[in-house]
C-alpha cells in the first residue's frame, strides 16, 4: 500500500537551519505537500511542489524533490522559536490524479531558544 | 472568523453511548473530509464526500458513520463508541477546482472515550 515516511523527532537551535526529510512510494503523485500543525491547532498547508519541479524556495523555506529516489524534504532557513510545530509531508495517492491525501506520521520539531 | 468549524472542541463520553462531531465551512467548497490523529500515527482518512449526495469510506471507516446534510455540513457520528476511538479528529474540505488540492482543515475535536 502506499506510506509515506518520515522521522518523529528533530530538535535544532534557534537560527540555524532544520531539514526535515520524507520518503513516499506513489510515483505517481502529481504534488507533494508540506503541511503544519502547530500546537492545539489544525493542519495548515505550508508549502507545495508539483512533481515535475526539483525545487521549489519561498522566503525561508526550500523544498527538494528527488524523484527518482522518491524523497522529499523541507529545508527551513534560520529557524525560529515560532516554527515549533509538527511537520507532515502529504502526497495524493493512490494513483495518479487522485484527490486523496496520505499523510506521513509526522516530525515534530524542537527549537532551542 | 474561522473558515472550517468544529463543534465541540472537547468531548467525554463513556463507552456505547452514540455521539456526534459537527462540521461547518464556509468556504463554499465542495469536498469535505473527516481524519482522526493518534500521536505517532499521522492522520487517517475516515469518510470523504464529494458533493451532498456523495459519501465514500476512507481507509478506517468501521465504527463511524457520516451524513453531509448541506454542501456546508458534514457530521460524523460514532454510534457506540469504544475507547479506542479516543483521539483526535479533524474535519477538511478542499475545492475541487483547486488542481493542487489543497485541503483546509477545522482546529479539531479532542475525544475521549472512557
């Protein structure tokens, strides 16, 4: 079946760089999703890419698409006390144009002030 | 004012009793969703429906029932809840025009069933 995986934690120090990583399985996904959720809130989609890009940047964020390996990742630029959430990547699946989402479980990430 | 509306936001139940979880948009959008989230599980489809006369189960419908009273509504109901099914749950809709998909999703109902 199709999965999308990703690592639970990753703690980094306010001002530096976070990367957080995803792998999936449906190659046939037309976009590839980041989404946020912050504390007692919903999810809110923060950035996307549509599968025939290999990167994508809006201001700190810098998305990476490696197709061939099937991995996706999520770069943040001076990272801030504020960008303490949890992270999913989401791809549409499965098959391709298809309008359901499946979530990876989730990276929660850390700043240290 | 919120776009996607949960109601409630918190709920205690004790086993076998039948509860409802509301959802409101008014987004005019015409594709809703209903997710549960269990710490380090992700989120998981529920049901998803389309329009008002289109209801679909996701990949964890047992136990759960839906009703999509107006393009704007969709509850889903646990008709004999079980503990479980404590977790928290989130409504989502998205537009079907939008080619990336893009789902918005309510702040989330916290369940607990004792």
């Amino acid at each position: 079946g199709e999965d999308v995986e990703q690592s639970l934690f990753l703690s980094v120090r306010e001002g530096d760089s976070s990367v957080i990583n995803c792998t999936y399985t449906d190659s046939s996904s037309t976009y590839l999703y980041w989404y946020k959720q912050e504390p007692g809130a919903g999810l809110q989609l923060l950035t996307y890419i549509f599968s025939n890009m290999d990167m994508k940047q809006d201001q700190r964020l810098t998305v990476l698409l490696n197709k061939k390996d099937k991995h996706l990742s999520l770069r943040i630029a001076d990272t801030q006390t504020g960008d303490s959430a949890i992270y999913f990547c989401a791809e549409t699946g499965p098959g391709a144009g298809s309008y359901q989402l499946t979530f990876g479980k989730g990276t929660k990430l850390s700043v240290i002030p | 004012d919120a776009d996607v509306t949960q109601t409630p936001r918190n709920r205690i139940t004790k086993t076998g009793k039948r509860i409802m979880l509301e959802c409101s948009q008014t987004k005019g959008h015409d594709r809703m969703y209903w997710y549960r989230q269990d710490p380090g599980l992700g989120l998981q489809l529920i049901y998803y429906s389309f329009d008002v006369k289109d209801i679909n189960k996701g990949e964890i419908s047992d136990g759960y029932s839906v009703s999509r009273q107006a393009q704007a509504k969709f509850s889903l109901s646990l008709e004999s809840a079980i503990p479980n099914q404590t977790a928290l749950y989130f409504c989502a809709t998205s537009d079907a025009r939008d080619r990336k998909e893009t789902q918005y999703f309510g702040p989330g109902t916290r369940l607990l069933v004792l």
